[in-house]
C-alpha cells in the first residue's frame, strides 16, 4: 500500500486514502437511507417556523407532500442567516433521515449541515 501511495505521490495523482466527500442525493430519495446519515440535495417549496421558534424547510414540495423536512432546532436559528428567507432556494443538508409520524426528516445537529446549494466552501449557516 506504501508503494501505492508513494506511486501517486510521484505521478501527481492523489493518495488512494483520500476521498472526496459524498456526493447529495436528490430529497426524493430520503426514503433509502432512514436511520443513516447522508447528503440531500432539494428544493426548499415551504418555510415554517414552530412555536418554540424552530424553522423547518419543506423540500420539493410544501408539507404535507415534502419528500423530506429540514428541522432547524431555535438554538442554530441565529447561526443560519435568513434561513427563514430561504423558500425557493436550492440547498444541500447532511444527516440522519428519520421517519416521523409519516414524513421524513433530518434534523440539524450543526449549523455546519447547512448550506445554500452552489455556494462556495463557506457554509451560511
């Protein structure tokens, strides 16, 4: 393995140990992968915001045809700048997919599993 990776260090390739980040999955797939964690890539088509002041972003469709609700939890609100503006954007969430009541969902577990899809490394939220 040594040899490998000395190998594609001399030829300019990259380490067989590096990988590139998993690609996100449309949101009209979530229903794969509950109880994992992945990437989903959707149309935010609903914005609503709980009564505690949690923010939850309807994807594909508004609720109760979401193929897949973002829970934003009141204690990331502040991090996410405008998450409540971002009704009609393209955006990209990581976590785990969970089934409830019926509908999936993720639920945030860092302001870092959000982001405005195209946009640079820098996260928004």
């Amino acid at each position: 393995m040594i040899g490998v990776v000395v190998l594609a260090a001399l030829l300019g390739g990259p380490s067989p140990a590096v990988q590139d980040p998993p690609k996100a999955v449309p949101a009209a797939e979530a229903a794969r992968f509950v109880g994992q964690r992945a990437a989903f890539d959707g149309l935010v088509a609903g914005v609503r915001v709980a009564s505690r002041g949690s923010v939850i972003l309807d994807l594909d469709a508004k609720y109760p045809a979401a193929t897949l609700s973002v829970v934003v939890p009141s204690a990331l609100v502040p991090q996410c700048q405008d998450v409540k503006k971002w009704g009609g954007k393209r955006i990209v969430v990581r976590g785990v997919v969970q089934r409830v009541a019926g509908k999936l969902q993720i639920t945030l577990e860092a302001a870092t599993d959000l982001a405005l899809a195209g946009e640079p490394a820098r996260l928004p939220c």
